[in-house]
C-alpha cells in the first residue's frame, strides 16, 4: 500500500488563492483542502489530519495569527505557514508568532510550492525527533 499523501490545508478569503491556486497545486504530491474563513479551516482541522496550514494574515472571521495561535495549542503537530502582505513581516520570521514559516502573498505559485515543500519538510522531521524521543522515553520506561 502506497503511503499516504501529506496534507496541505490554505485558508485565504481571496477567491484567487482559494480556488485559482488549488489547480496549480493539484499537480503536486499532497491533498489539498483549501478554506475561506478560520471557522472553515477549524472545521477541517477537526476533521482531518493536517501536516501544514497556509493562512493569510487575515482569514476572513479572524486575524490569522489568531488562527495560527488556535492551531498551534490544538494542533501542535501541524507546521503554520502566514501568508502576509507586509515584507517587514516576511524578513523578521522570528517575529511572527505561532507561524513556522512566513511568506510574502504577493508570492508566485512556485514560491508558494517550495514553501509548502520546506513545511512539510520540517514536519518530516519534527514527526522523526518525536518518534525518536518516543522511543527513548519508552526505554527508560521498561
């Protein structure tokens, strides 16, 4: 059995990144959901497991950092991109608060794929370092 796609989740209300994007992404090697607003997104979060959210700084109900923050104390394991218009933001990403990553919207469809890559990249990796400390927990256990 083939392993499962990883999930990519972009929570924008303009209808462009929301629907346009979603085709030139569809080619890529992850599931897609896309959501206009962050009861949408959370609705999703609920429902499925999520390895990377894309949100713009603002996700239609709510700021998206609001977002972000929700989904990093309910979904610790899923890595927060912030899609932001403000370039200052976009340099300083250790400034972002619950974002992992931060990238410009004025961005092209490439860019925004290679960011998705790296997410799912550094979630690769926090799911190994997680399994491995799981591990060495367990051997101390036994």
């Amino acid at each position: 059995m083939p392993p499962e796609k990883p999930t990519v989740l972009l929570v924008d209300v303009d209808e462009t990144i929301v629907y346009d994007l979603p085709g030139t992404l569809r080619r890529q090697p992850f599931r897609l959901y896309a959501a206009r607003s962050a009861n949408e997104a959370v609705s999703i979060l609920a429902s499925s497991d999520v390895d990377v959210i894309v949100a713009d700084e603002w996700a239609g109900d709510v700021a998206g950092n609001r977002l972000l923050a929700w989904v990093e104390a309910n979904c610790p394991e899923t890595v927060r991109v912030e899609l932001t218009s403000r370039e200052d933001r976009a340099k300083s990403p250790g400034q972002v608060g619950s974002a992992q990553l931060v990238l410009l919207k004025t961005c092209s469809a490439a860019q925004l794929v290679q960011t998705i890559r790296k997410a799912l990249d550094l979630r690769t990796r926090l799911r190994k370092a997680a399994s491995r400390d799981g591990v060495a927990e367990t051997a101390v256990l036994a």
